[in-house]
C-alpha cells in the first residue's frame, strides 16, 4: 500500500498580503451570498469588497474584486429597473432573471477562489 499524502489546499505557497486578499475575497462572496436572501448582507459585502479592493491590487485575487462590486452595481440597477416594471408585470421576470445571473456570477467566483485561480483567467 502506498502512503496517502497530506493535502492541504489552505493559502499553499502564498505571501500573507495575497493570503488576505483571498482571505477578504471569501469573506465578501459569503456576505453577498447570505444577502441573496437578506439584503443587507449583500450591500456589506459589496463594500468589504470596494474597502478591501485597494489591498488586493497585483495579487491574482484582484478581478474577484472587480466581480464582486460589478454584480452589486449591476445588479442593483436592473433591480431598481425590475421593480419600477413590476407594476406591468414584466418587472418579476427582470428580478428574477437578476437574481438567476447573481447567484451564477458569485458561484463561478467561489468556484474560482477556492481553487485559488484568478476570476477572468
């Protein structure tokens, strides 16, 4: 029988300014994703990651930034536009879709970062 290695997938061979941009990365993605179904969350995870983004710049960790603050803009605009269309019905099917396009973009994100790659690589 063959020995079975240690794995651990835990910040290996990272310095600690890119392990704290990951570190702070997840901790954004968590809140966004709690706040799918909170609301508040969602804003505090959007601006844990718009104060946090500074430190993450030249780490690989830096475009999960991006992502983050972009599906808060985003999405927050089609929900604005969704619930003034909501009085003509169409509105439900734009929140819906909003919401369908948030939870992919913040899985494909956690995805990404927790096999410590990169977003847009």
């Amino acid at each position: 029988m063959s020995e079975m290695q240690e794995f651990s997938p835990v910040n290996n061979n990272m310095d600690a300014r890119t392990a704290a941009a990951k570190t702070n990365a997840l901790i954004a993605y968590g809140l966004m994703c709690v706040g799918l179904f909170t609301g508040i969350f969602w804003i505090a995870g959007a601006i844990w990651a718009m104060v946090k983004a500074s430190d993450a710049a030249g780490t690989p960790f830096a475009d999960h930034y991006t992502n983050i603050i972009k599906i808060f803009w985003i999405g927050l605009g089609v929900a604005i536009i969704g619930f003034f269309l909501a009085f003509i019905f169409i509105g439900y099917f734009i929140l819906i879709g909003v919401w369908i396009w948030s939870v992919f973009k913040l899985v494909k994100g956690l995805a990404r970062i927790t096999s410590n790659q990169s977003y847009n690589s």
